[in-house]
C-alpha cells in the first residue's frame, strides 16, 4: 500500500493532484484525491509536497486519496466507518470543515453543520453525529478542541440550534 508520496506538484484539478516523483527521467504522475481545503494549502505547480496517503483498492481501481496532516488522514478513515458515507462524502466534509470543526459539531450534537458539505442530507448528518458523539471525546483531536466544564467542547458559534438558543437569549 501507498502510505506518502513526495513529489512536485504537477497539476491541480477541481478534485485532485497530479504528484511527480522519482526525477526527471523516468518520473511517474500519481493521481491524488484531495479535499478542496488540502489543494488550497499545496504549494504552487513544480514545487514539491509530502501527502499522507490512504490508498483504496477496489475490483476496478486502485484510488489514492492525499492529505496534509495526521487528523485530516484520521478523520477520513473514521467518517467512512459510518454507514452511507464513502470516500467521496468524506472529502467533502473535509472540504468545508477543518477536522477541529467536525470535531465540535458532533461534541455539540449539531448535526446541521455537517449539513454544508455537498450530499450530506440532515439524516446522514444526524447519523455521524449519533455514531461518533461518544468517541469525540477519545478520538485524538480531541485534545486540539476546547473543552467545557463537562468535559464537551463548546458549541461552534453561528451554527444550528445552539446558536439560535444563544441569539434568543441575547
């Protein structure tokens, strides 16, 4: 399996990344799956980058899926332990929210933040916050996240009920 690739940036798609490794001569282009938030973090086209890689192999294809950091990696393998989410909803969760991000939401219960990534209904979101709510707490970005008197991360402001509670109480 595909673990990391390092190479130069060779084109950036809507979705993906072509890396170049191994030199000039005899340079190989991998196709890299991306979240939007990780190509807006690549350097520009001929600079060289390191990806953490999860490599998917399937009876058609073999998919690499590229990511920056340690908790985009693990958040990416986590959301797809949920029923109905794949690789695909994965990226576009991680496109519109950090993993920090997703991390309150589900400590906050607020399903409706999820809700911004393309394909991910209330239903769905309802389930990801349902199946993950108790392992936020021991998942490792825990640590990175605020944490509450009761041992919750505070509520993301500006988003779903809990922000409506707040403004009604304003």
């Amino acid at each position: 399996m595909i673990a990391a690739l390092r190479g130069r940036v060779a084109e950036v798609g809507d979705d993906h990344v072509v890396l170049e490794t191994g030199g000039e001569v005899g340079a190989v282009g991998y196709l890299v799956h991306c979240a939007a938030s990780t190509l807006q973090r690549l350097p520009t086209t001929g600079q060289s980058v390191r990806l953490r890689i999860v490599t998917q192999v399937r009876e058609e294809s073999i998919t690499l899926y590229g990511f920056v950091s340690v908790e985009e990696e693990t958040w990416f393998r986590l959301l797809q332990n949920i029923q109905g989410v794949g690789a695909r909803l994965a990226l576009s969760l991680l496109s519109v929210l950090e993993p920090a991000a997703i991390a309150r939401a589900i400590a906050a219960q607020d399903a409706r933040a999820l809700t911004r990534a393309a394909g991910v209904g209330p239903r769905l979101a309802a389930r990801i916050v349902a199946e993950l709510k108790d392992r936020v707490a021991k998942f490792p970005l825990a640590n990175d996240v605020p944490v509450g008197a009761a041992g919750v991360p505070p509520p993301a402001a500006g988003s779903g009920a809990v922000a409506d509670a707040l403004q009604a109480l304003e």
